[in-house]
C-alpha cells in the first residue's frame, strides 16, 4: 500500500541529537521518515531535518553512515573530501555523498539542512 510520509516541524517535536548537546541550543533533528527497521535517530533515519546553532564546530574524522543527500535550507557548511577542493554550501544547495565517504565538514555559526538517505 502507498504510504505518505509528512511532517510539520515544531521545535517542541526537536530532540536533542546527542548527551553532549547543551539545553540552550546545539544540535536539535525531527525524524520524518523512519528508517526500514523502524530506527528514528539521526543516523537511522531515511529522512531528518537537522538544526546546528551551536558554532563554530568541525568534524575532522566524518563518515557518510549512507548514500545521504544534504538540501541545505539555511546557514552554511564548508565540506572537504579528500581529493577534491572544498564546498561551501548554503541555502539551496543540494549535495549527495556516498556511503563510506570520508569527510571534514565545519559550521562556521549555524545549519539547517535536510539529509535524505
């Protein structure tokens, strides 16, 4: 049977990504699809809006968990893939990356963007 998957995102529907992330602010995702087996944390899911307002952060050692494609909605992310010349996204860019792709990413101040896997 179809199925539709929608989401009204509302902070208060927000939960914080991980035990580091502090009450004020930091790192925040709503699940809108599930992943296959049910999983709704960030890395689980097929479809997450994730909310980052805590910077400056980077990521020197990040592995893409799935075949993501990144929309970002507002903000900017600056990606280095080993090999090619860094990219700056910002709001409109889309941006697909294979599974086990080894990345640095840093936000400068904050990012919201859709991953899709």
């Amino acid at each position: 049977m179809p199925r539709i998957y929608r989401s009204r995102v509302d902070t208060a529907d927000f939960v914080l990504a991980g035990p580091d992330a502090p009450d004020d602010g930091g790192t925040e995702f709503h699940v809108v699809r599930p992943g296959p087996d049910g999983r709704d944390d960030y890395h689980g899911a097929r479809v997450v809006l994730s909310d980052f307002r805590n910077g400056p952060y980077e990521d020197p050692d990040y592995v893409f968990p799935a075949d993501d494609t990144y929309i970002v909605i507002d903000g900017e992310i600056v990606m280095e893939i080993e090999g090619l010349e860094p990219q700056t996204l910002t709001a409109g860019d889309i941006a697909s990356f294979e599974k086990g792709t080894k990345a640095k990413y840093s936000i400068r101040d904050f990012v919201r963007w859709v991953c899709v896997r």
